[in-house]
C-alpha cells in the first residue's frame, strides 16, 4: 500500500527511511508548538486552544502534502506569518484576532483559486530572485527585533524609539542562554536543538521559581475557545482588502521559496528545472491555511526545517505524513507547551532569522538596483512593524529605481501591477 501511495522504489528510499526522515524534520521544527501558542496569545487568544489549533493545523497539512502532493515537506502554522498575524494586523491595526482569522480563511480561498488556475505559479516565476530574498530576509530580521523586545534586551525610549534594557534581567539572561544552546546544538548536529534550547531555559525557569510547574502530559484543551471563531463582517471592511493580499503574498513567497529549497535538496527538481505536482504541492497549503484558520490559529505554510528530514533521505510524502502522526501524538504534552515563557523562544526566533537572512549571500551587490529594494525589505520591516509595509515598499523600490536607471525592461508585469497595488493602498487607505 506504502508503495503504491508513495511510490519508494521509483524514489530509491524505504519507509524505514522515510519515518526517520520525518522523525528528523518533526524534532527540528517541533519548537512551533511552543512559539505559535504565545506568539497568539498576545492577541487574546486563548492559548490551549491555539496550541490544540497549532498541532491540528499541522497535521492536515503534512498529511495534504503526503498523501496528495508526495512531497517530503512538513507544513505547521508559519514564522513571520504569525508575527504578522499578532504585531501588525491586531496589536497594529487593532483589529481583533476573530476578524485576522477571517482575514486568514480568505487568503486561503485565494491561494485555492489562483492554484486551480495555476496564477500562483506564474506569479511565483515572475517576481525577481532579489526581492524574493530579501522578503525572506526582512521577515528574519523582523522576528528577531520580536524577540530582543520579548526578552526585554530592546525597550522602548522616548529619546530614540529604542534602546537597551536591563541586560542583567533573568528574561534577558535566559533568552540570551538559549541563542547560545541553540547555535552550539545545531554546530554540533543535534537534530532537535532548537527544542532541547527551549525546554532547558524552561526547566531552569521552574527550578528557579520563574514558572510554576503545571505537569508534562494531560489531556488536549478544548479547541472551543478559537474553533469557527471567525468575525467575516469585520474582515469585508474595505481596509482588510491589504490585509487579505498580504496574507496571501507573504505566504505565496515562503511557500515557494521552501518548495524550491527543499525540492532541490532532494534532487526533485525535473530536468526542465521545473518542480513536478508543483500545483498538488501549492493547493496542499492553501487547504490548510483555510482549515487552520478554522481552527484558530495563523497561516499554515511549508517549513524549511523539512531539509533536515531530506538530508536524512527523505523522498516522498511518507515523510510528511510522519511528521503529521507526530504532531497529532503531541497535543497531550499541552501543560509542557503552557509553561513555555516567552523568553524561552527568542533564541529560537533568533535561530530561525538567521536561517532566513542567510541567502542575502546571493545577491547581487554590486548593482545597486537589486540591492536597492533589498535593504529596504529589510530595514523597513522591523523598523515600521510591519511585514506589509516593508513588502509594498519594496516592491515599489524595485519598480521605481530600475526605471530611473534605464533598466525599466527588467521589470515584469507583474511588478509594476503588485507596485501599483501597494502604491495605491498608501494613498487611499
């Protein structure tokens, strides 16, 4: 049956191969579970819940991805769309987290529709490889500046906007202390280092009185909190139109970003330099960013982490269908996820900006056009508090900055249509 469905063979693997493969990209990635749930509580979500939502959303989606598109990459709610999610649309906007849910499903029944008809990937092929990266790269350097102000190395002043804060603080320490696990852990090979990191910092914590122990393992919390907790008459404002977009586009980017990645690292790609069921692959996560958001939690994408299972032979779908068993078997370890602090996770907020900035390694630096835009991705997204912002104006950069250089033809369709879009938003909304 394992081979009918996966077919092993014609992908030279075995399923002994394939669960360790997914045991493997389970570990590296299973520090979500604990990230996600206090990133959204922020909002007033309730955080079991979310954590029940996290772990569902998870495991739809590895399972679509296995069983429909048989690809080795594991899905769970995404980095940065879920700082987005948080920092920008309700603690920013002010909108409330039921209509950023809305906002989500929506985004989800778009990405459906331009994957049936094949708009995504077109869009994908026709957006430039710089702006590619530096989108990427804006939204590492973005979660770390979250992770310097939940820490509390980075506060606010009145003098400067920002500044440094008590460095001798336990949460500063400890945050600290996990970035430094983290690094050596994953120098050293450790498959699961980035979650050894948070729970060391989170056992530190209760032994010193920091966090009260709750237990290891119970029963899942009731999902009721968040379950089609959706606000649609909030999300039809005119407003939410950008925030619909940007949800769509941001994870447009990093879906296609890691399908590439990963594909590539398991020598998928085709000889046409194409990725095959590319559009299995694109419908798998549309579906569940929709589903989670039914649940509750933020948009569900393909994670970069799935490399690991790759370089451990990971071929085909099996992989991420482990990863999905996974996922469902961790909803009884929701005290552990509960006692989680916030400070515990920075340093894995860290590790995961610096996965993200490293390709700024091929960009062209030398002409300033590609450049250009990139710095303002980058700088632009944390400073302004916002994934959208930094995007739009990027964009803008590109478009703007190629046609006063003489290099208008350089520019896509697709470019100026997505910069006028994002012009347009400045000024009227």
């Amino acid at each position: 049956m394992l081979e009918k469905l996966f077919k092993l063979t014609e992908n030279g693997t075995t399923v002994r191969t394939e669960i360790m493969a997914g045991v493997t990209t389970f570990l590296t990635m299973a520090y979500i579970i604990f990230v996600n749930p206090t990133m959204l509580a922020s909002t007033g979500m309730d955080q079991g819940s979310v954590f029940v939502a996290t772990c569902l959303a998870a495991m739809i989606g590895c399972f679509v991805m296995g069983f429909y598109a048989n690809y080795p990459v594991a899905q769970a709610p995404g980095m940065g769309l879920n700082a987005f999610f948080t920092y920008t649309v309700v603690l920013g906007m002010g909108h409330t987290w039921q209509v950023a849910l809305a906002a989500v499903f929506l985004s989800g029944l778009c990405f459906i529709a331009l994957s049936v008809m094949r708009v995504r990937e077109w869009i994908i092929n026709a957006i430039p490889h710089s702006l590619r990266i530096g989108i990427s790269a804006g939204i590492g350097l973005f979660l770390a500046f979250i992770a310097l102000q939940t820490s509390g190395i980075v506060v606010a002043s009145p003098a400067t906007l920002v500044t440094a804060g008590d460095l001798t603080s336990f949460p500063a320490i400890m945050a600290a202390l996990g970035f430094f696990l983290t690094i050596s852990l994953v120098q050293r090979g450790f498959k699961a280092a980035v979650l050894i990191a948070i729970l060391i910092v989170t056992a530190i914590s209760i032994i010193v009185g920091e966090v009260d122990y709750n237990g290891i393992m119970s029963m899942p919390p009731s999902i009721a909190p968040t379950f089609m907790q959706l606000d649609f008459s909030g999300a039809m404002e005119v407003g939410l139109i950008s925030i619909v977009f940007a949800f769509l586009f941001v994870d447009l980017f990093d879906t296609a970003g890691t399908l590439v990645g990963v594909a590539t690292k398991a020598n998928l790609i085709g000889e046409d330099g194409k990725l095959p069921r590319l559009n299995r692959a694109l419908l798998a996560d549309s579906t569940a960013t929709s589903i989670g958001a039914l649940l509750g939690t933020s948009n569900t994408t393909s994670f970069v982490e799935s490399v690991s299972g790759v370089a451990v032979g990971g071929r085909t779908g099996l992989t991420a269908v482990t990863v999905g068993v996974l996922f469902l078997l961790a909803l009884f370890f929701a005290p552990l996820a509960g006692m989680v602090p916030a400070y515990a996770t920075a340093g894995a907020l860290f590790y995961v900006a610096i996965l993200m900035m490293s390709g700024l390694v091929s960009i062209e630096w030398r002409d300033l056009t590609e450049a250009a835009p990139v710095v303002v991705v980058c700088l632009l997204m944390p400073l302004t508090y916002s994934i959208a912002e930094g995007i739009g104006l990027g964009f803008i950069t590109f478009a703007v900055v190629k046609a006063l250089s003489g290099k208008g033809r350089e520019v896509n369709i697709s470019v100026w249509v997505i910069s006028a879009l994002f012009l347009a938003k400045i000024i009227f909304l």
